[in-house]
C-alpha cells in the first residue's frame, strides 16, 4: 500500500494524526505531494517529521513562495503567512524545500503537486480529454483541497485532499492509499486547538485560524471541484 497526503501547510497536528493513522493500517511508503508550507506557524515541525520519517515529497507552490522567495499573485492571507514561516523557518528546512521538486514518477503513479502544464500552480479538472495526451494510467495530484477519485479512459486520477488545511466542510484531515490498482480515501480527525493556540501567540487574528473548524478556506468559503482564479 502506498499513502499519498498532500497540503499540510505547517498544521503539524494534522500531519501527526494522519501519520499515525497510516502507521495503525500498516502502510509500506508515504509520499507527499507538496504544500508542506503556508498558512500555519508549525512549518519547521512539518518539515523535520517528513524528513524524519523519510516521506518522499514534492515542491508545491506554497513551498516555491518560502525557496524563491515570491509572492503569491492572489491572496494577501497567504502571503501574510508566508512572511511569518520566513521568519522563523530553519535554514536546514528551508534548504530542504528548495532540493524538492514538483512531479515524479513513482511505482508507476505520475505525481505532480498542481497539474501536468502547470506542476506547481494548476487547479486539476480531471477528463479523459485532459488525460488523453499524459502517458500513464495512474495519476495524482493536490493543489485544491478537494479529495476526488476520477477514471475514464482507462487512466485514473486522484487528488487525496488536504492534511492542513480541507477545504470541502469537513474539517478532519484527508489522504489517500493507492492498494495496487485502487484508489481511496479517507478521513481523520485531529485537534485543531493547540495550533489556533499556537497561532494566535504567532500574532494571526482568528480570521486566520478559525476555519480549522468548519473545514474551509481562510474566511469561510467551501470550496469545489471546479476550475479556480
């Protein structure tokens, strides 16, 4: 069995439970689709348990943002974030960011974090028109927060949502496990308390935090399988 988690966004609480969630159903490897950064204040936390426990990971954009040094294009929340997770990030974990990289290909699965135009920054409609030209026949990808399972085509997709930060109404935290041929998903609860705790210390307002509840994004909105700006 493989365990695919993607988006943790320094919510080391969820990346523990999910962790120890995979270790209870005896999985054989973990790999990580990106997004260990953004959002939240246990960014060095995330990074030293998945290098620790050597989980094969990918570059998202949110990790891009902290190795370059760039800003995110559409949203002052995020960025606000990203400039604390500078702060106080750890040259060794920031070094680590930056030898990542964003698609694979792994035990026949092609992995990327965003989408296979965009690796690092596409939001993934799965068709079998989308698919027709990737070789391939097991893909998957994070980058939405929607965790989905898709096949046409005989090719088949999924995305196993969020550890850190759902953005789908359910606040626990979401994975995936690809067993041979077949994909599913699954749910995980967590407290969330310590990290609004841990937050607000950082100096974030509870805009920032609050939606660890409801399982949504930075303000409220449920987001869905649909294309995003």
């Amino acid at each position: 069995m493989l365990a695919i988690i993607s988006d943790i966004h320094g919510n080391h609480a969820a990346l523990i439970a999910v962790l120890d969630e995979l270790d209870r159903i005896g999985v054989e490897k973990i790999i990580c689709l990106g997004d260990v950064g953004g959002y939240y204040c246990q960014i060095n936390e995330c990074c030293e348990t998945l290098q620790a426990r050597n989980v094969f990971s990918l570059m998202g954009n949110h990790d891009w943002y902290l190795a370059t040094g760039e800003h995110c294009q559409r949203s002052n929340s995020a960025n606000r974030c990203l400039d604390y997770q500078r702060k106080v990030i750890s040259k060794i974990n920031l070094d680590w960011l930056t030898t990542l990289k964003p698609k694979a290909k792994i035990d026949g699965l092609n992995i990327v974090h965003g989408g296979w135009n965009d690796p690092l920054d596409e939001y993934v409609m799965p068709s079998t028109e989308y698919f027709a030209d990737i070789q391939g026949h097991f893909f998957a990808s994070g980058h939405t927060h929607i965790p989905c399972i898709w096949s046409g085509g005989g090719k088949t997709y999924c995305n196993p949502g969020s550890v850190g930060q759902p953005r789908d109404g359910d606040a626990r935290a979401s994975f995936a496990i690809l067993n041979h041929t077949e994909f599913s998903l699954h749910r995980v609860e967590y407290d969330f308390k310590p990290l609004q705790k841990d937050m607000k210390n950082a100096g974030f307002e509870a805009y920032f935090y609050e939606n660890l509840a409801t399982g949504t994004r930075i303000g409220g909105k449920i987001d869905k399988l649909e294309k995003q700006h």
